[in-house]
C-alpha cells in the first residue's frame, strides 16, 4: 500500500477561519477534513498524514513555513504528496504551489495540486507543479478532489499523463513528440479550411494571451495633481448602501469624504471575508489611508484629493469582473478629470 499525505489550510483543516489563519503548520495523523476524500479514491493508496498551516502564516512567513514543514516531512515515507484544492481562493492556491514546488524539490516525489483558472497560483506554478482545473468556490470540492485522485492514481502506477487538455490540468509549458497519420501540410491545410468556413478547430500551438498593462507616465506636476483613493479591502459605510459582497465580488461603491479629515469605526467597517476585520473595524485609515492624505493635503504635497473614494472587495473576485469594475469606475474619474489614484489592497 502506497503512502499520501495531505496539505490543507486553517478553514478545512477544521481549526477555524479568518481568525486562525495565522497559525504555524502542524502535521497530524490520519485524515483531516479532505484527506477522507481523497483518501476515498486513492487506489493502492492511504493518507497517513494531513498538514496544516494558516493561509496569512505561509504567505507571511514563506520561508520559515516550507522549512518547518520539509522538517515534518523529512522522517516521514511517502509517495505523493497533494494540497488543497484552493478554488479561487489566491492566498490558498500561492501556498499550496509554494508547498508542492518544495517537496517535489526536496523529496523527489509527485505532487498534485488544484486551481481555478482565475487563481494567482496557476500563473505562479503551473510550470513547476501540476495543477488540475478546478472550481471556483468549495461547493465544487467533490469534483476537484475526483480530477486530482485521477492524476495522482496515474502518477502512482507510473502512468504517463495525456496532453493537459485531455487529462484536465493546466499546460506546464513542456512539449512532447507524438506521431500522427497526416503530415503538416496536410493539418495546415485542414485549419486553414475549417477557420475559413466558420468551423471549429484547435489549434497546434496555442498563444498564451497575456494582460500586460503599460506602466503609466509619471505625474509631471504633483503640487496641483487630483488625487482619488481606491481600495479592493472592502471598506463601506456601516450599512454597506451598495450592498457589496464580502467575497466574488460584483459590485462596487463611493463614498463622499469631502467633509472629513479621517473615517471613523462605527461609521465605517470593512466586509471583505479575507483577513480578520477588527483592526480595520476599529480604524478603517489602516486600509482606506483618509488620514493621511488629508495631512498631505493640509502640507501641500499634492494639489487635491477627490471628493469620493472607491471601494470593493478583492478576495476571490475573477479577473473579469475586476476588470468590468475598473472600467466603470475609470469612467468616472476620467469624468472628474482625477490625474492620478492610489490603490490600496489589504
């Protein structure tokens, strides 16, 4: 019988949420939260161990956290190691790559790991660590955690993985011969064709898109520049009027601060679901810096501040919606003539 063990953060590791996810990796025996599952469909195969570590710990303290759990690992026998799988979340999918890239490093082993295309994480590592296409919230667990025991039951007979998109993972980049029946002219030809009438096709050599942003000219005149505050920490009025989420978001909202020189708690919180909120509850400044840009401005450091700042929620928004967001919201300080803003995550 082979050997797995099983990475997993605070939240399924059943030690709590937010709250906890500061907490040093500890390595337990048998099966915690996932590791049943996976455990369930491991052919030839049990996990003798879970791992867990809190999301804010590994992201804070990477190096400190890979060598304690390489420690924990290194008396150990095994034959696979798998983490999560993440979802969309990105500070979960950037630790379990984290992980993953060092025990195939350390110990020679295969890994496996679950994303969501939207997740920082498949960027990060998917040359490196072989990541199986997964959902975008933890209602899709079944499945994900079915696509990874499918690689990792291949990986474990010695079984060579089908072309990523056959065998449901993420391209790592590497390429390999394969003999088929028609020569290149002959496929060309049929491409050509098929893109020619409308029809569908695949192409041999698949173009990564890419989003790359220009950086931005600097300002040329900072005493008399109109500067806006944004923030994707999820700071709103008590009642959060724009009813934004507290994760995925899809909304977003202003609020006029004209007439203060800070944000107060009580009359401002934040909703975001992805750090422990008391210290921003208690003062919303540490993420949505009002203070100190009224201080600036009272110093003549820039010209004005505008009268709104904007905020939403980053943790686990797609790529997409993000970018929808930023458009509306570019319309408008376009529309205000703002030459410059300041983003401020978490």
């Amino acid at each position: 019988m082979k050997k797995a063990i099983v990475y997993i953060n605070q939240f399924f590791g059943q030690l709590g949420g937010e709250d906890t996810a500061d907490v040093a990796p500890s390595i337990h025996e048998g099966k915690v939260g996932p590791a049943m599952a996976f455990d369930a469909q491991l052919e030839d195969c049990e996990v003798t161990h879970t791992i867990i570590c809190g999301d804010n710990y590994i992201g804070s303290n990477t190096e400190d956290a890979v060598r304690e759990i390489l420690d924990m690992l290194k008396d150990l026998s095994f034959d696979i190691f798998i983490a999560g799988p993440a979802f969309n979340a990105g500070r979960y999918g950037v630790a379990c790559g984290t992980i993953c890239q060092a025990v195939s490093e350390k110990f020679n082993v295969p890994v496996v790991t679950s994303m969501n295309e939207e997740n920082p994480g498949v960027e990060m590592f998917r040359k490196t660590v072989l990541i199986s296409k997964g959902g975008n919230i933890a209602s899709k667990m079944r499945q994900d955690v079915t696509d990874m025991c499918k690689l990792a039951n291949k990986l474990l007979k010695g079984e060579d993985l089908l072309p990523a998109a056959e065998d449901g993972y993420f391209p790592t980049g590497k390429r390999h011969q394969v003999f088929v029946e028609e020569d290149a002219a002959t496929r060309f030809i049929n491409m050509l064709r098929a893109r020619i009438h409308g029809d569908s096709y695949v192409s041999e050599l698949i173009i990564p898109k890419r989003d790359r942003v220009p950086v931005a000219p600097a300002l040329k005149d900072l005493k008399h520049a109109k500067i806006a505050l944004l923030n994707t920490g999820g700071i709103v009025p008590v009642d959060n009027p724009d009813h934004i989420q507290s994760a995925s978001a899809t909304r977003w909202g202003k609020y006029d601060i004209s007439n203060m020189d800070a944000l107060k708690g009580g009359e401002f919180k934040t909703v975001h679901a992805g750090f422990d909120p008391a210290a921003a509850n208690a003062d919303p400044n540490v993420i949505m810096p009002v203070d100190a840009m009224k201080a600036l401005l009272k110093e003549g450091a820039y010209g004005s501040l505008h009268k709104y700042f904007y905020t939403t929620v980053g943790t686990g928004t797609t790529e997409k919606e993000a970018a929808r967001m930023a458009s509306e919201i570019l319309a408008e300080l376009q529309a205000d003539e703002v030459d410059a803003c300041i983003m401020v995550s978490t």
